[in-house]
C-alpha cells in the first residue's frame, strides 16, 4: 500500500514538474503577449492619428466631390433635356420616314406601271410604224401606177 502511494507521489511530482514547466512556458508566452500588447498599442494608436489625418482628408474631398457632384447633375439634368428633345426629334424623323418611304413605295409602284404603258407604247409605236411604212409603200406603189397611168 505504501508502495503504491509512493507510486501516486512520484506521478504527482512528475505532473507537477510537467505543470510547473507549462507554467513557465505559459508566463514567458504571457510576457511575449505583453510586449505584443504594448506594441500593438502604441501601433493602434499611430494608426488613430494615421486615421484622423485621413478623416481630415476625406471629408476635405467629401466636400469638393460634394460640389463637383452639384455641378455634374446640373449637366446631367441638361443633358436628360436633351436627350428628351432628341427623342422627340427621332420620333419625328421616324414618322417623316414612314411617310417618305410610304411614298417612294407609290412612285416606284407608279414609275413600274408607267414602264409597262411604255412597253405598251413602244409596241403600238412600232405596229404603227410598220402599218406606215406599208402605207407609204402602197402609196408609192399608187404613186407610181398614177404616173404610168398619166
């Protein structure tokens, strides 16, 4: 029974060596962090005034954006003007199109009819012709029997 005790004693001096050790391992950690800490803190507050710097900046460009933003939606509103004229023109345009293209379609519609009255034309000019030349024909064959008849 001794033994055993004796046994538990030496696992406990062992885990208190293991503990003990830890303990030293965790404060050097501990002081690692502290330096960190303080390190980080000196860095967080470089970066604050870093920040304000910058907020100063910003809201310095805030307000010439600000500005500048006024301006452009002066031209924007403008430009919407413009755009809206424009489209009325395009729509007038467009309906001015649709009724010159409504015409161009008639007078091609009328210049083909009038090409096939002057086919038309050129068939009849050409029978008539023909019918002529065979009148002119008789005639000087008229012409000549008159004169023989003479």
């Amino acid at each position: 029974r001794l033994m055993g005790q004796q046994q538990d004693i030496n696992n406990l001096i062992q885990r208190k060596i293991a503990v003990d050790e830890e303990n030293a391992r965790l404060k050097n950690e501990f002081s690692n962090l502290n330096q960190k800490f303080k390190d980080k803190s000196q860095e967080l507050k470089d970066t604050e005034e870093c920040a304000r710097k910058k907020e100063e900046q910003n809201r310095l460009v805030i307000k010439n954006l600000e500005e500048e933003n006024k301006g452009l939606n002066t031209c924007c509103a403008d430009l919407l003007n413009d755009l809206e004229k424009l489209r009325k023109q395009e729509a007038q345009w467009e309906t001015e199109k649709s009724s010159n293209d409504a015409r161009i379609k008639n007078l091609e519609t009328d210049l083909a009819e009038a090409r096939e009255q002057m086919k038309e034309l050129r068939s009849i000019c050409s029978n008539l012709s023909s019918q002529l030349a065979l009148k002119q024909e008789e005639l000087s064959q008229k012409d000549c029997d008159v004169i023989r008849t003479k």
